[in-house]
C-alpha cells in the first residue's frame, strides 16, 4: 500500500495562502491606503478556494459558474469576516453601510462584482503556480458548455 504524501497538500495550502494574502494586503494598502493582518488571512483563503474549486472540477466547469462559486465564497468570507472583526471585535476595518445593497454595513454589491471579477484572475493565476509548483492539472478556461446528445 502506498503512503500518501501529506506534505505537498499542506505546502501548497500554505503557499497559495501566502502569495493570496500578500497580493490582497498589498492591493488594498494601494488603494485604501492600509490594511488589516486580517485581511491577509481573508485574502490568502479566497485565493486558496479560487484555485481549489478549479482542481475539484479538473477546469471543466464553464467559467461563470466558477466566478459565481468564487464570488458566493467570496462575499460569504468577507460577510463572516465582517462580523467578527467590525461587529464583534469593533476593529472598525470596513463599513460598507453607504454602499447600494448592502447588508449590515459588511457586505455589497459592488463588490461582490469586483470580487466576482477578481476570482477569475485568483483562480487561474493560483492554478497555474499549482501547475507548476506542485504539478498539479494544468488549468483551462471554458467559456461554455456545449449540451449532451442523448
């Protein structure tokens, strides 16, 4: 019986958590001006989910339906996120409470768009430093599904 390695899944675990909380921390201290060890925590986890889901469907599924399963991760995440760190803990990180379709000042449209469109480069940019990090399937974007003969 062969062992399994559970040392790769957990250095590419962290990895991705790494480079994704880097890339957000950064993005957001460009435009916002700061940000919150927290949200190098949100930002690595959704980078780890975007290329995740890809692997989970080997890159078959068409490409809105991982955007729409990326940005419903996404917004949960910050959702959550929100809760515990603006409303629990009173950190006062973000408040989205002027923002159109908001719920509870953690949470809007807007971005959940923006992070819908931003999963689409998290997904495939994570997939492939899998690809080629840790040999994992190469991604691949289809834009539609074509429908089975039966």
């Amino acid at each position: 019986m062969r062992k399994r390695n559970i040392r790769k899944p957990v250095d590419e675990f962290l990895f991705l958590l790494g480079v994704g909380g880097s890339v957000y921390y950064g993005v957001e201290v460009l435009f916002r001006g700061f940000s919150h060890w927290s949200m190098f925590l949100l930002g690595g986890l959704c980078l780890v989910f975007c290329t995740k889901q890809g692997q989970w469907t080997h890159w078959m599924d068409p490409l809105w339906k991982q955007i729409l399963r990326c940005m419903v991760f996404i917004t949960s995440c910050e959702f959550m996120t929100g809760i515990l760190v603006n409303k629990i803990f009173q950190w006062q990180i973000w408040d989205y409470s002027r923002m159109p379709g908001q719920l509870l000042g953690q949470i809007c449209v807007p971005f959940s768009l923006i992070f819908g469109c931003l999963s689409i480069f998290g997904s495939y940019f994570g997939g492939f430093l899998s690809y080629f990090l840790y040999r994992e399937e190469r991604p691949k974007i289809i834009l539609s599904q074509k429908r089975r003969q039966s």
